[in-house]
C-alpha cells in the first residue's frame, strides 16, 4: 500500500501552515546567490546558540557529521573506548564506527534510555554517547556525575530531543557536547536535512568549524563537506521563532492519545522532566500484526527499532523494546478526528 489517509510524518502540513513564510526565506538566499556560508547561517548559529544558552552552535550537514565530528573534538582514537547504548539509530554507533574504534553497548531502562546503572562497571572508555531516546531525557545527573569523576567526555545526543528537559535544564545542554539533528522527520526540520553541535568549549568550536570546510583554517591534514546550505538557514531560523508554538501543539497531540488509550503503555517521562515528544511509541504484544492492521485501515506507523545488537540476550530490555514498539504518527497539525480514528482502530483490534 503507496498512499495513506493518515502518514506518519507531517512535514507537508508544516510546509502548508507556513510555505510563504517559508519559500520568501528560501528566495531570500537564492536571490542573494550566497547560497553557502552567508549572512543566515551565521544568524542560525548565534540565534539556536543563543535559546539553547551555550556559547557556540555550529550547523553541519547531517547529526550524523555532528557525532563524528563531536568524537573528533575528543580525541578518539583507533585504540580507545567509547560506551554507547543498545537501543539508538544506527547513526549512533555509526559515527564511532567512522573513527574505528571499539564500542562498548549497554542495555536500556524502561524508557528507552541508557541504563545508568551499568556504565560504572565498564573499563574507562575515552567517551561516552548517550542518546535521548524518542524525545525523553536520559539520567542527566548521574551520567554528568560519573563522567566529572572519571575524565570522561560528555556527549549528547540529542537528535530527537530538541524541546525536552531534564528538570529545568534544556536538552541541547546536557553535554561536553549536543548534538541537534534537523532531518525532515524531526520536531524541527529543515526541507533537507541539516544538524548542528552546541557546545561551551572554544576549541570544540574552532574544531568542527573547519572539519566541516575540509579542514581549512587549521592544522588538520583534511576535513569534510558537510555545510549547512544558507536556504535551509534561514528556514530553520524561522521555524527555531515557532518552536515553543509547535511543541506545545505537539504535546497536545500527545495528551489526546493518552486520554484516548488509557490501557496501553506509552513510552515517557516522568515528573519533574519533560519529553520533546519527538516519537509517541507504544509497547504492545502482537506489534506486527496491529501494525498491518493499521495499515490496511490507511494508517501509516513505523517499528524504531527492529534489530537487535545480540541473539543471545545481553541486552534483554532493548531486545523487549525491538519486540514490542510500535510508533504511531505524531506531529503539530495532526487532527483530532485523525488521533481518534488511530485510537479506535487499537482498540478495534484489541478488542476493549
């Protein structure tokens, strides 16, 4: 089945709520004909820098670049260690694997997360990437705690958690190093991918800044092309003035699930923290067989995610969440009568 009534992503009603605000910007930078390393990446930068209350952001061409490029301010080697969690994207582990050196994976708690309680037993690795998984908030403390004591380098992943907090405190500023994606499945997406990395550190800053132009303006041997293009800028410099807007939209989206399917288990954050609600992930028995379900109904849903890292059972809490997780579509303009239809043909299935 090609066509959906309801899809999983809704970056075409964002387009639709806002194209002339929207298009006007991309025209902007087009007509200019500085169409890379203009005025409004520069605006960008100092403005997500500015909301996320660091020092630097640097827009780079993917969050994936911005992972690769945060291990490469850490000075990750062939020979060292770097702890990441079970259950992520595949960028995740990707990008160490670029470095080439050893991972070590550890298993998740209940929301997803990396479980804290297990990074104390590993060998000292040179640092550690944690992710916050579906838009909620890992343990910030005890991680940072754990890292000070150890000499670790911090880095978040904050990919799907732009807009979430842990008590007070912002993802995007829960690390040595953040990492922000803006892929068009993302809580802020730019019409054709984009990342940035925030942090507080001025040699981190300098770093990236010319890995991500081939390495010029500094003593590396080479670098990468991987720009953020000035159109998609400005973009996003529109779309960061309506953030707190469209989450507050998103999370209302969120709530009429939860009211409409108390006898499921959602994926979430507890008090005092808040999710970005970037994924609204249920945990179900007969995952699969719903998920056809509600495809053939014209519901589009998604598994995050399906591989396991080991058959044999090491880390049995990310081998439940490959099971069991089941992504229903969640997005800003979302309708209501679309969030019921979805919440009826559950409870269709399962007969309450």
């Amino acid at each position: 089945m090609t066509g959906f009534k309801i899809k999983f992503n809704g970056i075409d009603r964002l387009y639709d709520e806002y194209s002339w605000r929207l298009s006007r910007r991309a025209k902007q930078v087009w007509s200019s004909g500085n169409v890379l390393q203009g005025q409004y990446l520069e605006q960008f930068e100092k403005a997500l820098a500015k909301k996320y209350k660091r020092k630097y952001a640097v827009a780079v061409g993917s969050a994936t670049d911005g992972l690769y490029f945060a291990l490469r301010c850490a000075n990750v080697t062939l020979n060292d260690t770097v702890i990441c969690p079970a259950l992520s994207y595949i960028a995740t582990s990707g990008a160490i694997k670029r470095i080439g050196c050893n991972i070590d994976f550890i298993d998740t708690d209940k929301n997803g997360n990396i479980d804290v309680l297990k990074i104390s037993n590993m060998s000292l690795p040179r640092a550690l990437v944690y992710v916050n998984l579906f838009g909620n908030v890992a343990e910030y403390e005890t991680i940072k705690k754990i890292c000070d004591k150890r000499g670790i380098i911090l880095i978040e992943d904050a990919a799907q958690s732009q807009g979430a907090k842990y008590k007070k405190q912002l993802s995007g500023t829960l690390g040595d190093l953040s990492i922000f994606s803006f892929d068009p499945m993302k809580n802020m997406p730019s019409f054709g991918g984009g990342g940035a990395v925030l942090t507080d550190n001025n040699e981190y800053y300098k770093t990236i800044r010319s890995l991500r132009r081939h390495g010029l303006d500094s003593n590396f041997d080479y670098g990468y092309n991987s720009l953020l293009a000035d159109d998609h800028a400005n973009q996003l410099l529109f779309l960061l003035s309506k953030f707190d807007k469209l989450q507050k939209l998103r999370k209302k989206v969120y709530e009429r699930y939860q009211k409409n399917l108390p006898q499921f288990t959602f994926v979430g954050m507890d008090n005092p923290h808040q999710s970005s609600f970037h994924k609204l992930v249920i945990l179900i028995e007969k995952r699969d067989e719903l998920k056809k379900w509600l495809e053939a109904e014209g519901i589009e849903t998604k598994i995050h995610y399906s591989k396991t890292l080991n058959p044999n059972g090491t880390y049995p809490m990310a081998d439940s969440f490959c099971k069991k997780s089941l992504s229903l579509p969640i997005y800003p303009f979302l309708k209501t009568h679309e969030i019921d239809l979805i919440c009826k043909k559950i409870k269709e299935f399962y007969n309450v």
